[in-house]
C-alpha cells in the first residue's frame, strides 16, 4: 500500500481560514465543501483516493503566485492538478494539502508560425494545441492517449509521450519554454522562442519534475507542418520473436516509423471481441506501423518495411493506409485499454520500457509470472521505444485481488530494469511507483535528485510524498554523506 | 596559484580526488583534451582534473540506437563507430576546436556534452540535451551518481542528464554518457536561393521551414561569408541554405516542393559532398579565422534580420533559420550592451564565445541572468556542489 506523508491535524484545524485566505485571492475559485471536493479526491490512478483539504482554480498566474505566496507563507503544502488523467497518482490529493487546479487556465494565448510555436496557458488540453494550428496545416506532436482530456501543464510535469515519441520525442522535446512560479511566488521566465542555451538547461529539469519543483504558468510548444502523406501497415506473426526481429530490422535500417505498436495474442483476442478491429485471426502477435513524411519517400519506407517482415515471416502484411480500414486498424490498438473491461472489472496499466531486443524474454517471463499470480495480463508495447505497457486485469471486489495485481506490475517494473531498462517510460513515478525507486537507483542518486527538490523548494512544500520513496528535509540531504551508494543506518525512520 | 595536474585512472579514483578537494577547499578546472578551454570564463582553480584517462565505448547496439562511452572517449572515435552502422549523433556536433585556438580532431564526449556543441542539424533534431538519455558523474561531495537510463523513453526520476548539458562542468564531473543515436540518410543535398538580402534570404529560411519538406538545415550566408568560404563564388548579396535528406526519390520531390514554393528565385542545388562541406564550415566558424572576436547570438528565427540590422557587424552569418548569428564583433562592454539590448527586447540569449582572456573576464560571457533566475542557478549549484569544486567562475562568478 503506498504511504503518504502524516497530515498535520493543526493545518486540517485551520481550513475554513485557509478557504476564506485563499477566497481573498481567488474569489470564485475556491471549493471546500466535501461534496463538490469529493470530484477532486483522485486521478486516473483510481485504486487511490484522498479528500484535499481545500482546492483553488487560479484564473491566472498572478492568482498562481498569490496562492503560492500564500501556501509559503502560511507552511502549507501544495498538490497541482491539469485533468486529473496522471496514471500514476501524481495529482493524488493530500488531507491537509490545497489542491491547485490549472483548468481554468485554458486559453491559447498566441501561434507564431514564423516561429513555429504555440504559446499557450497550462490548462489548455494538449489536443486543443494541435486543434489551434491545424488549419495552417500545422500540429503539435506528443499525443498521449488521454490527449483529448490531459493538460499541457500535466504533460510538462510528466514529460508525456504517445504513440510518436521515436521519431518525434517526448513533451521535452517540443517545450521551447515556460513561465512558471516557484513555491516562494517568484515568477520567471525560462527558455522561449529562441534556441535554449545561455545557462543551466532549468528547463530540462522542469519537464517530468511531476510537479515538484514549480508550477508552469505558460508554456511555449514546438509546432510541426503536417507531412502531406501518412501510411499505416498492419502486419501479422507467428510468435512474439518475429515481431521482436522484425522491429529491429526496420531500426537497424535506418527507418524511424512514426508509430511502431505492438499487441500480443490476448490482447489481440480481447480487442476483436471488443470492437473487430480485423487482426489476423491465427497471428500470435501484430505489429501496426505507421510511416509518414513525403510521398514518394513514405513509398520507399513502406516497400522497405513489408520486404523486411518477410523477410523475417510476417503472416500478414497488408496497407490499410486507406479509409475506413485505417480507422478500424487503430480503433483497435486504441482501445485496448477498455477492452480490458470485458475480462475484469479492474486494470492496472504498467509503464516500463526495456531494451527493444528484450522483448520476447520479457513477454515469456510476464506469461510465468501470469501464471504464478493467476492474473490475466496482455502486453501492448510501443515497440518503436521500447515502451511496454502490460495490462493486467483483476477484479477488486475479490479479496487479496489488488494486492496481487499491485505484487504482479512490480514484478514486471523490476524485471524491465533487470533488463537494463526504466521503471516508466511515460506515465511518472507519482506515488505508484516511488516505493520501486531504489530498484533502479542507490540511495546516493536519490539523494542527488532530492537536493535538486530542495533547490527549487527547500520546504518539501510542493507536491511531497511524490516520486522518493522517502522524504528526507533538506536540512538533513545537504549534511548527508553517502558510503558507496548506501545511506548510514539506512533502516532508521526519516523525517 | 599552483598547476596540480592531476589524471585518475578511473571513476573511484578520480572521486576520491573530489571528496578530498572538497574537505581541503581546493577546487579543479576540469579537462579531457582541454580543446575548450578558452570557451567561458577564465577558471580560478588549485589544480586540473584531467579525465582523458577514462576512454572507450562501453556499449552500442545499433538496433536500439543507443551509445555509451566513457567521458573521454574522443568523439571521433564514437563517429566511427557509428558509421560502420550507417548512424550518427544526431545533433551534429561540430568542431571548433580551431577557433579556440585549439588542434582538431581531439574534442571528447564529455566535452562536447558540458560545452552544448551542436552544429546545423538542431534546427530539426534537437540539442546536445536532447540526445544525453543518461550518465554518470560525480557529484562535488565525490559520489558516483547515475541519472537516467540507456532506453529512449524514461521518465523515472528527475531528467538530471539534462541539467550536465551545456552547464561547462560546473555541476559534476562526467564518468559516463549514453546517448540515443540516429540513422544516417542515405544522401543529403542543399537548395541554394540566391543573390538574396539578408531580410529575403533569412525570411526564405523561416517559409522553408514551415513546408514539409523537412529540411535538416537551414542557414543564411551574406556575401561578405559565402566569399571567404569560396572565393571563386559571385553572390552579390547572399544565399539561403536549405538542405533536405532522403534517399534520391525523397530528395527529388522535396527540391520540386521547396522550388515551387519560391517561384521566383534564382536557384542552385549542391550535390551530397558539397552539402558536407558547406554545412561543416558553417558549423566549424571556419569563416571567422584565427583574429577577431566572436559572439554567438540566439533570437526567434522572426527577428534575425532585426537583430542583424542594430548588431552592426561586418562579418556575420545565421544558421538555426536564424535562430542563431555568428557575428565577429569587438569584446566591449559597448558591444556587449548593444546585443543584450536586443536579446532583451526579443527574448534570447547573447554569448562571448571568442575573446581574450582579459575580455572574458571582464565582460559578461552568458547572458546575465535576472535575480530569480540566478538565484536557482545558485540553489542547483549547491545542490550539486556545494564546496565549490568544479569550474569555479566558469559560466558565471557565482556558479
């Protein structure tokens, strides 16, 4: 079970005098009753819920500021929340936290196509962005699947991928700047139209920090021409090891598909019982890839593509570049989420990503462990990145269930970084995932991150209880002295 | 001040040097093959931390399009490497050792990553920071940290690679870097839009890239360039540079695309050597010579021919699609006050990136930064290295 940090009984005390401090502030903006807060108590991590304290939706940033000026002053901490869609708990309310909700926030302040960017405010959902350009034939890239929902001020904190993360990078990659405000209610300005440089990349750090370091109040996003031609091939396999050799062929070729999905037999089996998408019926495996570009350039990768499937005894291969085949072909990778529900009631969606070439081991090993949990989970995979995202489905109403499928995605997350690869390719560490930290670093490197917390707020006042397995106060990082990756007494009890 | 010359065998050894430096007050200017030395702000130090000594790939698996090398491996050797596999390092790094003063052919992983060298091709691939998906380094209390992964995707943790991107050493000392690499195209070419004022050829540049063509540079040379780079060349006033990649089909329907979209232009086209040729000297400063000061301008691409306009500088040219100028102008504070006039009013960032030793300490060599912003720079600084080890003064007096 996770662990939040204790909730000070004093500050719970106080809450009708920090809504009517915060009301000063924001005076339409302020939610305290319990039924209205009871919309806010969790995000799309659901086994997990938790009342705020109090929750405020700031118009703008000096609203932002002023509720963190506020907070600082008054030693209270603070949750930021977009949509709400985090997978991981990142949003996860805390019982004496105010909860600051960006989505009013929601304008598309300015397209500069000259310069190739959007300059947009945090609560403005990332399809909008793209919906904003897209008469001067222009979009913007990361495309995570909740991306008709999730914010842009969420996909900076998590760095949010999608299915075009390979050839066109995460939300880091498309963030040329922010406006944001730090805990104390300092606002600046960081990176922006121009190439980045000139100092520390603050930046780089910003983007994924899941809202621990700062709350952006602007973003400025890359915005890309639309290439003139998009072709979709679907391709099915005999065994999850042709796929696996078929992708790193298509790599090692010099080819970056725009979108490189991979779906196994029971994820395929639950997908055409949801929505018949027409997977061959007898493929162990499929694979949908996308190529986009220029015309005569996307000939030549597709031509190249389907030779190499082949070549490595693709059952199937078949362009469904035209419509309606195209739509149905993603409508079933798309849905592979839902279909789920068919089989249980539950899911936990985990988020590794291992070395492409490890995926058939990894696919052997989820089935043991599948078997050894008696718990059902198929494996959609973005096998251009290595992203694997297992689904495992359980009912939570059955006693011990969830506890199960918890035990089972930690085992499949410390086996990705068995082999050589991350516990989240996409979705954060939030509360889900920060008890597996140590799994991929030593106490040192934990520590190392924690001080760079400490840097922007040295309170532990934004967002605690996120991402480090253990809250340690800063006064106590900047003492500590690590032997050889190990903390001393490291079983003691710390702040 | 004494010269120590200190060169550990590896990462235990050199963090050792680092603990002990720490407890004694001592601090190091840290080098490899020491080819950027006169690139920042002169460093105060006791002594020099030489890591040349950790050398070599670690591990590369073409089909993952992952590298990792030791912090002193020659980049030259990571490029040969990688070619054998028909891959690059995406951003491009270039050399500009020589402008420095520097012998070429010597620069180091590591080295390329603290100094941010990126050449031509960030206008469509990104920056040095955009392809370090993970390290290793010690930090100023002389612990080995790991920071992000050999995979593409991760989000686990903080993105703290990022953060030894383009910070010259001042936060850590690099052991290790992983980098995503890139398949190489299979041939390059280069539309040329000639006889073209720096206002037209620098708007060409941003029109280009807003066509599909996907271009993977994008530069502007006036005359004044284009004749010290070729002196047979007759452009009376200057030419844009866009060049495109693909295998010969792409590059063909691209050129008819770029071409129809400037009608009117005189044009010529580069083959795929002289397409290497023009881009490595516009990425290597070749232009710039041994004399004379340069400064490294970042503007929005919109506001280059503004910012030429007031810069006042003889010789210049833009690369990034304008994003970037490389002017030769004098290191005064005159100079120095003009071209942080316009960043402000525009928004970037203005660099001294070659001058005399005297110059670079006493003008500004970054772009100062405002009292918030330096304020975090500081906290990030003790959060790595709070004794102060590393590259004391070298971006900043205080960092």
């Amino acid at each position: 079970m996770i662990e939040l940090p204790a909730p000070d009984r004093q500050i719970i005390a106080r809450r009708a005098e920090i809504a009517a401090g915060l009301s000063a502030i924001v005076p339409d903006g302020v939610v305290s009753d319990q039924a209205t807060l009871r919309a806010y108590d969790r995000d799309a991590l659901t086994a997990y819920g938790q009342l705020p304290l109090v929750c405020v939706l700031p118009e703008s940033a000096e609203q932002v500021s002023a509720v963190l000026s506020f907070a600082s002053r008054e030693g209270l901490r603070v949750v930021p929340r977009g949509a709400g869609t985090s997978l991981s708990g990142g949003a996860l309310p805390l019982a004496d936290g105010i909860l600051l909700g960006l989505s009013r926030m929601n304008r598309v302040l300015e397209v500069d196509y000259d310069n190739r960017c959007a300059v947009v405010q945090p609560g403005v959902t990332n399809a909008n962005v793209t919906r904003a350009v897209q008469s001067k034939g222009f979009y913007y890239a990361p495309d995570p699947s909740s991306q008709i929902a999730c914010t842009i001020g969420g996909n900076v904190a998590e760095n949010s991928g999608g299915i075009h993360c390979l050839k066109y990078g995460l939300t880091t990659h498309n963030l040329l700047g922010v406006e944001m405000a730090l805990i104390t209610g300092e606002r600046l300005r960081i990176g922006g139209k121009f190439p980045g440089g000139g100092g520390l990349d603050l930046l780089g750090i910003i983007c994924g920090s899941e809202g621990l370091l700062g709350i952006v109040t602007e973003a400025t996003l890359r915005i890309l021409p639309r290439p003139p031609v998009t072709r979709t091939i679907l391709i099915g396999f005999r065994s999850a090891a042709d796929a696996g050799r078929t992708v790193a062929e298509i790599i090692g070729q010099g080819i970056i598909p725009s979108a490189l999905e991979f779906m196994d037999r029971r994820c395929i089996d639950a997908v055409e019982a949801f929505c018949a998408p027409g997977y061959p019926a007898a493929a162990e495996a499929v694979l949908i890839a996308e190529l986009d570009g220029m015309p005569a350039e996307v000939a030549d990768q597709l031509a190249a593509v389907s030779s190499i499937a082949d070549g490595c005894g693709a059952t199937d291969i078949h362009d469904c570049s035209g419509e309606p085949e195209r739509s149905r072909v993603w409508s079933g990778r798309k849905s592979a989420f839902g279909a789920m529900g068919r089989l249980k009631p539950d899911m936990l969606c985990m988020d590794g990503t291992i070395p492409r070439a490890a995926l058939p081991q990894m696919l052997d090993r989820i089935s043991q462990l599948s078997e050894q949990y008696g718990l059902i989970c198929c494996n959609v995979f973005h096998a251009g990145d290595g992203n694997l995202h297992p689904l495992i489905v359980f009912d939570c109403m059955q006693e011990g269930e969830l506890e199960r499928a918890e035990a089972f995605g930690a085992d499949i997350l410390k086996l990705c970084v068995d082999m050589g690869g991350v516990l989240t390719g996409e979705h954060g560490v939030g509360v889900e995932k920060k008890a597996l930290m140590p799994a991929m670093f030593t106490d040192a490197d934990l520590a190392q991150q924690q001080r760079v917390k400490c840097a922007f707020d040295n309170k532990s006042q934004l967002n605690p209880g996120k991402v480090f397995p253990v809250l340690h106060a800063c006064v106590e990082l900047g003492r500590m002295h690590v032997h050889q990756g190990r903390l001393p007494f490291a079983n003691l009890p710390r702040m | 001040m004494s010269t120590q010359h200190l060169r550990p065998a590896g990462d235990r050894e050199a963090a050792e040097l680092i603990r002990d430096a720490a407890q004694s007050g001592t601090s190091f200017e840290i080098i490899s093959s020491g080819t950027k030395r006169n690139l920042g702000r002169p460093v105060a130090a006791n002594g020099l931390l030489d890591m040349s000594a950790l050398a070599g790939i670690i591990d590369y698996k073409p089909e993952e399009l992952v590298l990792s090398a030791r912090a002193g491996t020659r980049l030259s050797e990571i490029e040969a490497v990688l070619a054998e596999h028909h891959q690059i390092v995406g951003f491009e790094p270039r050399e500009w050792a020589p402008m420095l003063g520097a012998p070429a052919g010597m620069q180091t992983i590591a080295g390329v990553v603290a100094a941010d060298v990126c050449g031509p091709r960030r206008v469509k691939s990104g920056s040095v920071r955009d392809h370090v998906i993970g390290c290793r380094f010690i930090n100023g209390h002389g612990e080995i940290i790991k920071a992000g992964g050999t995979v593409i995707k991760n989000v686990t943790g903080f993105d703290i690679p990022k953060l030894m991107c383009g910070a010259f050493g001042t936060l850590g000392v690099l052991t290790e870097v992983t980098l995503r690499v890139l398949p190489r195209a299979q041939r390059s070419a280069t539309l040329v839009l000639y006889n073209r004022a720096p206002e037209a050829g620098l708007g060409a540049l941003i029109v280009a890239a807003q066509t599909p063509a996907d271009a993977t540079a994008l530069a502007y040379l006036p005359c004044l360039a284009i004749g010290l780079m070729d002196s047979s060349a007759r452009d009376l006033r200057g030419a844009a540079l866009i060049r495109i990649d693909g295998t010969p089909a792409a590059l063909d329907e691209k050129i008819r695309l770029l071409r129809a979209r400037f009608p009117e232009a005189e044009t010529a086209l580069l083959n795929h050597e002289e397409t290497e040729t023009v881009f490595r000297n516009i990425g290597d400063g070749s232009v710039f010579g041994h004399e004379g000061d340069i400064w490294r301008l970042c503007v929005p691409p919109s506001r280059a021919a503004q910012t030429i306009a007031e810069a006042e500088a003889q010789l210049w040219y833009a690369d990034w699609a304008g994003g970037l100028l490389w002017l030769q102008l004098p290191a005064s504070p005159e100079v120095a006050q003009r071209l942080r006039g316009i960043t402000a009013k525009f928004g970037g960032h203005a660099t001294l990136f070659r001058a005399s030793p005297e110059a670079r300490q006493a003008i500004d060599v970054f772009e100062p930064e405002a009292p918030v912003r330096s304020n975090l720079t500081k906290a990030v600084k003790q959060a790595f290295d709070p004794e102060r080890v590393f590259n004391r003064g070298r971006m900043f007096e205080y960092l």
